[in-house]
C-alpha cells in the first residue's frame, strides 16, 4: 500500500485545566489515513477525539502551556513542532474542516457567498470575481443547498440549522482538499436532519474522491460511511480495525459498551445512514444480548 496521506504516531497532547495544573487529553495515539480512504473516530465526549482532530488540523490553542509531542506527517512533512508557515498552506488548501456547531464557525456579519469564496484558492480563478461567485455557487449546490444565490447573499441567522451545516460543508469542500475533518458534523440536528446532512457528506466525498475522518460519539453515524474505525476512550485509542469488523466482532469492553448504547434502529434509519443490513444486525446485536 502507498504511504499514507496522515500518519499519526505517538501523538500526546497536554492541556491546561488551572492556573498551574494540565491533564494529558490525548496520549500514545496512532492512527492513518490514506488517500480516499474514511476513517472513524469514535467514543464520549471527553475520550480524546475532538483534541485529536484539532492536533492533526493544527487548530490547537496557541499557548506555551499546551504542548504536542509526537509525530503529526501530512504527505510526509512532519507537523508537530513545525512554524507556523508551515501549518498555513495544510490548512489552507489541503484540510477542510466541518465543525459541530455552525454558528460559532460562521462569521454573523459576512455574508454567505462571501465566506465560502475566502476558502477558494486564489489561484484557481485568476481574479475573475463572476468566476469565483460562478464556483460559489456551485459548491453550495454539491452541499445540498437549493437556490444557491439566494443562500449566498444571505446571512448565517436567516438559515436552519441543516442549511447552516451545509454551508460548512461548502466551505470545506471548496478548497477541493485531500482530507475533510468533520468533527461530530450533525450534533446539533434533530434526526431526520441529521440523516440529510450525513447523505449530503457521503456524496460530497464521494464526488471529491477525498480522505474523510469522521468524529463522533455514535457508532450508528459511522457505521455507514468508513472504511475503518478508532475507538477511543480515556484519550487514548483501545481498538481499530476495518469497520465491519469492529462492530461485528468488538473486542474491547468499551466498544462493545458504546454497541449497547447504539438505539433500535428502524429500516429508514438504515437507508438513510446507508448501512448495510450485516452492520445493522452488527449494531443492534449487543443491546439484544443486554436485554
């Protein structure tokens, strides 16, 4: 296999919680991605994954007090302990990031149009304004937005959650990047929702033919769209393996406890979350066997 587009190893990240105390929020993490490949990173809030996604995007508070140590290698160039400049192109152009919660990553007073065209490489459209706008639009129309330059003229309040969401989805995607890092993208939607935005992703990355990490605390929301799956817990990652082979023969206490916690799962639910049926048996049948 080719050498991966990620590579994690050892990652370790120290966070402060007071004036002269830190906690290890991440430790001893290993985790790849190649190139088109989806990757899962799952567990409750407070094992570790957010941190990690914000340690591999270099989005880290900037602080003498938080410290990385570890590798982070983005196409092979070393990350961790790298200057700033270094970060900038990664950030720029090769990540995109899709966060839980639109309102606090949406700029309130810029308009829509304006916001995902800042993600546009300015090289692609050699200054041409109409062009960009042209792009803009088209970008919203692959995120699932309908009428396109109306969304664009507006602000982030005029819009629902759902739409909000995928606008975050067509400023990460119009970077045209290598890797997209969604960090629990559907938290805030209510389920049906949350089912929309998730198929939204599924194609967007299909059609980009990008790497996807996938962050959340619901196995049922990865289940359908990864290859492989981390499971973490306490900061650190207590199992991995191809996705199918998680959930169907989970072989750590954790895994199997967050299978439990997995809801029934109706035949619309599957469709919608494309889960295949040998998953859904996968996924409900530890909250069986604990019935």
């Amino acid at each position: 296999m080719n050498a991966p587009l990620l590579a994690v190893e050892d990652l370790r990240v120290l966070l402060p919680t007071g004036h002269r105390t830190e906690v290890e929020a991440v430790r001893k993490v290993d985790l790849t991605v190649h190139d088109g490949e989806r990757v899962g990173i799952v567990g409750e809030s407070g094992s570790g994954k957010s941190v990690t996604a914000r340690a591999i995007a270099g989005l880290l508070p900037t602080s003498p007090r938080v410290r990385v140590s570890g590798s982070i290698r983005f196409s092979g160039r070393e990350l961790v302990g790298a200057p700033p400049e270094d970060w900038h192109p990664i950030r720029r152009e090769r990540v995109g990031m899709i966060f839980q919660d639109p309102l606090t990553s949406l700029n309130p007073t810029m308009r829509i149009g304006r916001q995902v065209a800042e993600s546009i490489p300015r090289d692609r459209d050699g200054g041409d304004r109409a062009a960009r706008m042209r792009a803009v639009h088209e970008f919203l129309r692959q995120a699932g937005l309908e009428n396109p330059e109306r969304i664009a003229a507006g602000f982030p309040h005029e819009l629902s959650g759902g739409m909000r969401q995928r606008v975050l989805i067509a400023i990460a995607i119009a970077k045209l990047p290598s890797l997209i890092v969604a960090d629990e993208p559907t938290t805030a939607l209510d389920a049906t929702v949350q089912q929309r935005v998730l198929r939204t992703l599924d194609e967007t990355v299909s059609q980009l033919r990008t790497s996807l990490v996938l962050i959340s605390h619901d196995l049922a929301v990865v289940a359908g769209m990864t290859d492989r799956i981390y499971v973490m817990y306490a900061g650190h990652v207590v199992e991995e393996g191809p996705t199918e082979r998680v959930l169907q023969e989970p072989r750590h206490a954790y895994t199997r406890a967050l299978l439990r916690s997995v809801r029934s799962l109706t035949d619309e639910d599957t469709e919608l979350y494309s889960i295949p049926p040998s998953l859904r048996r996968a996924l409900t049948a530890e909250v069986t066997r604990a019935s």
